[in-house]
C-alpha cells in the first residue's frame, strides 16, 4: 500500500512539473515514425495495470495520467533510408513506475535525422510489477529487435543502448548482465530466444556496441529522500526483491570494466546530477571506457533533469545529440 500511495504521490508531482515542460516539438522533416508494434502478446492485466504519464499534447499543452500497452514499441527512421543503419534502442524513464515511449518520440527522432534507426519502447510499470518484470521485457523487445530490425532499415549486429533517468538503470543492468555471465545470475536475466519453430535452437544474446544515458538513475542507495523513495516504490518485501535490489546499489556492482563503451549526459541543473558523478567515478575507478558530458547552469532557462528529452531545441540539447551520435557510429562502423 506505502508503495502506491508514493508511487501515486510522486506522479501527481511529476504532472505538475510538467506543466513547465516546453511545448511538443513537431515532427523533424526526413524522418518517419511507425508507431505501436507488438513486440510482445498483451493481456488485458497489463494494460489495465499500467499507469503512465503521457508527455504534453498540442491540443492541451498539458500533461496527464494515462493508460496504455505494456509491450508496444514505436520505430523511427530516416524517409528514403539506404540502410542497413545501426540502430538505437531507447528505454525512457519515470523512477520505473511512470513514463511512457510517448515521451521520447522528439528525442528519438533527433537520432534517426542523424542516421539511425531507433526502437523505443514501453515496459511494465513498478509497483504492478517487479524490476525483473522490466528486465525480460527489454530482453523480449531485444529478440524482437535482432529478429526485425533489417525489415527497418536497421542492422541487429550495430546495436547500442539509450537510456534516460531510470531508463538509464535498466539500460545498464541489461548491458552489464550480458557480459557477466555472474551478474546476470544474480539480477535473474536470461537472454536464450528460442524460436517457437525450432524451440531447441535459441537464437544468439543480443550484442550492445556501446550504452548512452541521459540523467541515469544509477545510485539506488543515495542518502536523500529520492533515493529512500525511490527504494520504497520500486522493490517490494519479498526476498528476490530484497536480493535485486542489493545487486543493484551502485556499490554493489560488479567491475564496470564488463560495460561496453558508455556516453553519460548530465548537467549542473539536474537534480540527479549526484547519481551521475558517482557512476562516473566509479567507471574511472574501474578503468572503463566513457565520456562523461556535464553541461554547466545556464541563467536563460534551466538544464533541468533530462532536458534533451523534454527540451529538444535547446542548443546544449543539440549539442548532446550530436556529440552522442558521433560516438555511436564511432563504435559501431559500417
């Protein structure tokens, strides 16, 4: 019960701070959007139980709660693409029990006008659901991706990870597990895709080229109260969460040297700024390889908590896109 009450508290906050969010940006020239694939069977359960933000409407030009599809993606590529194009898979935010890819859809397609094509997709909330829950709709998006991608002008074998806030968490358990065979163990990962023709012959794990984040959620034990909000909403009482989410404190993973290659965006303005730094010193302290962009206070308007999302046309957005982008391709060559 705490864990509704909270989860429903601090959404009604979150709607009330996006009514300082910009207008919805239209549509780029050049870049096409097929919206709401299945890359999973739904059931009326998860679409009843999954309460989600809807971004900000040109009718309204306001934020509201809403309802929709637990396992649905939307892909947006460039018109006209020669492909294959590598691909992006987004994985928006919302503390793990708010949001939805609606969110995304101006963030995404600054990608795909810059030559990708990016898969971004909705999973099941927390507290309806567990974090292992989100973890295997990744992987299934994942599978679906690998199997699907070429019909978008995408190449499966060019692949990198994009996540933003809590995103960012999923995004990087998913990245690490599939590279320690320990630390998928212990979160309770699996990534065998057996065909439903050939059960016995399990497609291959995906492979990831290199991770994005934007304003990651990635320090679950912070000593503040977003961090004990955070812990109270998105693990319940019993004891595989109780054991999930000590694997995932931050001082509790495992050498971030397993990672591919990772990009974090932050900003002095970000109220997750701290979670940002403290991955980032632990990924020097391991010797792994990333680029950390940490953009300063700017007076005219704010570089809030991921602000690329939400404020495409800032110039230091501009600046994120295109600095991620060209660190993407550079690890994943045609």
């Amino acid at each position: 019960m705490l864990r509704r009450l909270l989860a429903g508290s601090v959404g009604a906050f979150w709607t009330v701070l996006d009514s300082f969010a910009g207008k919805p940006a239209a549509a780029l020239d050049g870049v096409e959007t097929l919206s709401d694939i299945a890359y999973l069977p739904d059931d009326a359960g998860c679409q009843s139980a999954a309460v989600r933000r809807q971004p900000k409407t040109p009718q309204t030009g306001r934020g509201r709660f809403g309802r929709s599809n637990c396992h649905l993606l939307d892909v947006h590529r460039p018109r006209c693409a020669a492909g294959p194009l590598p691909v992006i898979v987004t994985i928006h935010g919302g503390g793990l029990f708010y949001g939805d890819k609606a969110q995304d859809t101006a963030f995404c397609q600054q990608f795909a006008s810059r030559g990708f094509t990016v898969f971004n997709l909705n999973y099941r909330l927390v507290p309806q659901h567990s974090i292992a829950d989100q973890f295997q709709d990744i992987i299934a998006a994942l599978n679906w991706i690998q199997a699907n991608a070429a019909a978008h002008c995408g190449d499966p074998t060019r692949l990198m990870l994009l996540g933003e806030s809590a995103g960012g968490l999923l995004a990087t358990s998913i990245a690490l597990a599939l590279n320690d065979p320990a630390f998928s163990n212990r979160i309770g990962v699996r990534f065998a895709n057996s065909s439903p023709s050939a059960p016995e012959s399990p497609a291959p794990a995906p492979k990831v080229a290199a991770l994005g984040l934007v304003s990651p959620m990635l320090r679950l034990d912070e000593p503040s109260y977003v961090g004990l909000a955070l812990r109270t909403i998105c693990f319940g009482n019993t004891p595989a969460e109780k054991s999930l989410k000590q694997a995932l404190l931050l001082a509790n993973l495992p050498n971030l040297s397993a990672l591919p290659p990772v990009f974090c965006v932050s900003s002095e303005q970000d109220w997750l700024r701290k979670m940002s730094q403290a991955f980032t010193a632990r990924l020097r302290a391991d010797k792994a390889e990333h680029t950390f962009r940490f953009f300063e206070k700017h007076t005219g308007y704010r570089l809030d908590h991921i602000f690329p999302v939400f404020h495409p046309e800032y110039p230091q957005s501009q600046q994120a896109f295109t600095e991620l982008s060209a660190f993407f391709k550079s690890h994943a060559p045609s």
